[in-house]
C-alpha cells in the first residue's frame, strides 16, 4: 500500500471536500498515530472490488461427488509454469 495518498484523520476532517474528490479518482489512506487505518475510495471502485470478492467454502461442506471431481481433475499442462511459485509458500 505504499503508493496510496496517505493523510490523518485530523486533515480528513479539516479538508474532507478536497479529500472526498481526490478518493473519486485514487484511494486515499486515513492514519491514525502514524498508522494506516481507513482507506476513502470511490464508490466504483468499491463496487469492482466487490464484484472481485470471492466466495470461500469450506472442504467438508463438499459433497462426495464434488470431492471425486476435484481428486479426478487435471491441470491445463500450459499452467504448469505456476506451480513454481508455490515452492516456498506458506499460509
């Protein structure tokens, strides 16, 4: 987040207007004792991000069928080239 406009929440409140307008065309991060906290953006991007969200299920809501199409499945081989970046990953 370090090419985010950054101001405190005393400027939000002393230059709101200015600020609203500047968050309709670039996020703009809210900091509270020198620490990003809020993020003011326009309600399209919201919107975007929302259409983005994804949902998230959990592995034992699955059925058994579901479960037998995952276990039987192929990788694309032209997607192979990803499992590189997985090498050291952790969650």
């Amino acid at each position: 987040m370090s090419d985010l406009t950054r101001v405190s929440s005393k400027e939000l409140v002393r230059n709101f207007g200015s600020l609203s307008d500047r968050a309709l065309s670039e996020p703009v991060a809210i900091t509270r004792n020198g620490r990003d906290r809020l993020v003011l953006l326009s309600v399209e991007e919201y919107a975007r991000l929302k259409r983005r969200d994804r949902r998230v299920h959990d592995v034992a809501d699955l059925s058994d069928a579901a479960l037998d199409l995952v276990e039987r499945s192929e990788m694309d081989p032209r997607h192979d080239h990803l499992d590189s970046l997985l090498v050291d990953w952790t969650p």
